[in-house]
C-alpha cells in the first residue's frame, strides 16, 4: 500500500500544485507507520515459530539417534551430531525466525506491485501477471524432476533385496573364517547398517524398525558372549526383565545352566565378572541361551562357538540350540557340519558374498565350494 502511495505523492509533487501532495503524504506516513507495527508482529511470531520447531527437532533427532545401530556411534560420529545438535540445528530455527517475514515479503510485493501497475495502466498489469505463471511453470517442473529421481532411487533400492529366508525355516551360514558370518549376522540385529541395499525383516527395512520392536522379535546368541558384570540371574534376567522365577528356572534347565549353577558357589547369586569372564566359554554360551530361550523371540541368531568345546559342554550346548531352534525362525552361523546338515538353507559365503545357496543335498550334488567343505568335514570326523 506505502508503494501505491508513493505513485499519487510523486505525481502531486513533481505537479503544477505541490500542496495537493499533503493528505497523500499524511496517508504515506500513516501506512508506513501501519507497516512497522505489522512487521514487529510478524517478527516476533516467526521467532515462536522458530522455538517451537526447534522444540520439534530436537525431540525427532532424539528418537532418530535411539534408533540408530550401535556400531554408528563411532568418535567422529558422536562430534557430528553434537555439532548438528548444538549449530546445525540453531541454524535451521533461524531459518523460521528470519526467514519467514522476507518469504512473506517476497510472495506479497509482486502481487501489490502488479495491482498497482493495473490500477495505473491495466497493460503493464497484464504482463507482469502473465509472467507469474512461467515462473511458477518452471519451478514445479525443477521440483518434479527432483521428486523423480528420490523415487527411482527408493525402487531401485526395493528390488535389490531378495526374500532369502521364509519365516519358520533355518538358514545356515556356511564359510571359511573371514568369510563374513558374523558380520552378516551383526546387520541382522541391525549392530551395523549396510552401506548398499538392505536388509529386511518380515519384508520390512530394519532401518524402519524401532530398536525395540526389532530387538523384540530377535534373540541374540553369539559365539563372542558377552555378559555384564553381574550375578548369573541378572544375565539371564535380561531376555525379559518380567519373567517370573519358575519361567527363569525352566530356561536355565533347557539351556542345562542348572548343572552350571549347582557348581558354583552362590548359585543363581554367583558373580560372573567383566564380560563373564570368570565363566568359562561354553558356560557363558549356557547363560547366553537361557536368555535367548527367556526372551521367547520369533527369530534366532546363533553364532556357532569356534573353538572346540570339551565333550560335555558341547553335548549341553547342542542340546540348548536345538530347544531354542524349535518353531523359530533361525539364522545360524554353524561351524558343525551335522547342525548345517539340517537347516532347509544353505549359504556359503566367502568374500563377503554369497557365493552358492541351496539345500544340502541340492550342493552336494553340485560339488562347489560347499561339498568340498563337507567332505573335509566327513574326512577329518572319519580319522578321530
Ligand atoms: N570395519 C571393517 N571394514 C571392513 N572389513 C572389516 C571391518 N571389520 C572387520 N572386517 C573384516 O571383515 C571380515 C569378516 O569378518 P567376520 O567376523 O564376519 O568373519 P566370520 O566369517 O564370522 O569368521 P569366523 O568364522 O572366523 O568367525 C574379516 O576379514 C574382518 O577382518
Ligand atoms: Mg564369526
């Protein structure tokens, strides 16, 4: 309105009467001072709206980075988000705080300077109208073809998984050391994220899946146990913190951890030291199991224990795998030929690939890389 004005002030001015200019100016004056109350106001509600999103942001950020896998957390990872933290994000409220007025501004001026170039000379009026809708015409295409590529992108990224497992099977991970077992396993639980394609749980993008829900519905068993330093009952607790003492009792019977905790003194009270290390290999595997069994989850991840276990431990170790394998799904790194034996899938990995897939009878029959592993396996069983 103070740009319309000025049009009647200057024309009175530069006229033959310059006194006919003084109401124009009083009104001049008056929309200006209008302005400034306007402007204070909208100011000081796009800094509201800066706090409240900043209030927003931070509480997305938050539950994004619970969500994250442990292994992102690295040093120069914990600097960058407490700089996005600290600047990135006063930054961004900036932009609401200090930018909404001049957005305003910048949507209001053209169509006050068009309506006055038409209320003067409709012509003028008239083409600066009509270039509106070119420029608006440019930018939706810009956008779309932005939006184009995102979508490409996200098919591409939905094809590249195959299913490889079906829920209720066993998948076993076969391979020589280094191979990536246990790293395939590690992506499973989400401990990493890939770096290309996905990986997939129930047809869902574990990166979409909250911790607690995925953590809900896989129960860990590694061969690298860890278990805090606490008592034995306080690890197996772990698997579900509102288990009752007999459900306790009959997972750590399953696991055969009740032998484990007759031996020692203390019983269920017994400390197991930092990383469980005043537990020996198979006893950690034990309690690891129990906990699995405890948790009840609908998917299994075993890691295989490398190193030879003594008869005993061994037989009790089989034995707990095999009650926590019973109507789960199961992805297992299986060093034990007899365990892979039966799993209704087989992958051999080596390089980090999957270099052979299929049944046990299905490579055999082929006589790759998995047979040849079988019958060094057969050949080294047949001389002890
Ligand atoms: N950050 C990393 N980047 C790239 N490679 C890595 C990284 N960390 C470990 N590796 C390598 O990845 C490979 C796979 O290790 P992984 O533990 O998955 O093997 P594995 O098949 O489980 O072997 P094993 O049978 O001995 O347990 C190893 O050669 C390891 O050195
Ligand atoms: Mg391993």
């Amino acid at each position: 309105m103070s740009y319309a004005l000025l049009v009647p002030v200057l024309r009175a001015l530069l006229g033959s009467t310059p006194a006919d200019a003084v109401p124009w100016l009083v009104a001049f004056g008056s929309a200006v001072a209008l302005y400034a109350v306007l402007r204070y106001i909208s100011d000081l509600s796009g800094m509201r709206v800066g706090t409240t999103m900043l209030r927003g942001t931070y509480h997305r950020l938050g539950e994004h980075l619970a969500r994250l896998p442990l292994g992102w957390y690295n040093a120069a990872r914990i600097g960058e988000v407490s700089a996005l933290a600290g600047r990135g994000l006063l930054q961004a409220m900036g932009v609401a705080a200090h930018l909404l007025a001049p957005f305003i501004a910048a949507l209001v001026t053209p169509l006050t300077i068009v309506a006055v170039m038409t209320a003067f000379n409709w012509r003028m009026g008239l083409a600066a109208l009509l270039a509106a809708p070119v420029v608006a015409a440019i930018q939706a295409w810009t956008a779309r073809a932005t939006a184009t590529a995102d979508a490409d992108r996200h098919e591409r990224d939905q094809e590249a998984g195959g299913r490889v497992i079906e829920e209720g099977q066993r998948l076993a991970v076969v391979g020589p050391s280094g191979a990536g077992k246990s790293t395939l396993l590690q992506l499973l639980a989400r401990f990493y994220d890939v770096d290309a394609g996905a990986v997939r749980v129930g047809g869902v993008d574990v990166r979409q899946i909250s911790t607690e829900t995925l953590m809900a519905r896989i129960a860990i068993v590694f061969h690298e146990v860890y278990l805090f330093d606490g008592t034995i009952e306080e690890n197996v607790r772990l698997g579900r913190p509102d288990a009752g003492v007999a459900e306790m009792r009959a997972a750590a019977t399953a696991a055969r951890l009740d032998e484990v905790i007759e031996r020692l003194p203390g019983g269920w009270a017994a400390n197991v030291g930092e990383g469980g290390a005043l537990l020996s290999g198979g006893e950690r595997q034990r309690v690891s199991i129990a906990r699995a069994l405890l948790k009840n989850a609908p998917i299994v991840l075993l890691d295989e224990v490398t190193s030879a276990l003594d008869p005993v431990n061994e037989a009790a170790v089989h034995e707990g795998v095999q009650r926590l394998m019973a109507g789960r799904t199961v992805v297992m790194v299986a060093h034990r030929m007899r365990t892979v034996r039966r799993a209704d899938r087989i992958v051999f990995l080596d390089g980090g690939r999957i270099v052979e897939e299929g049944s046990h009878d299905e490579l055999l029959d082929r006589g790759g890389r998995y047979a040849g592993f079988w019958n060094i396996s057969m050949a080294s069983a047949a001389r002890e």
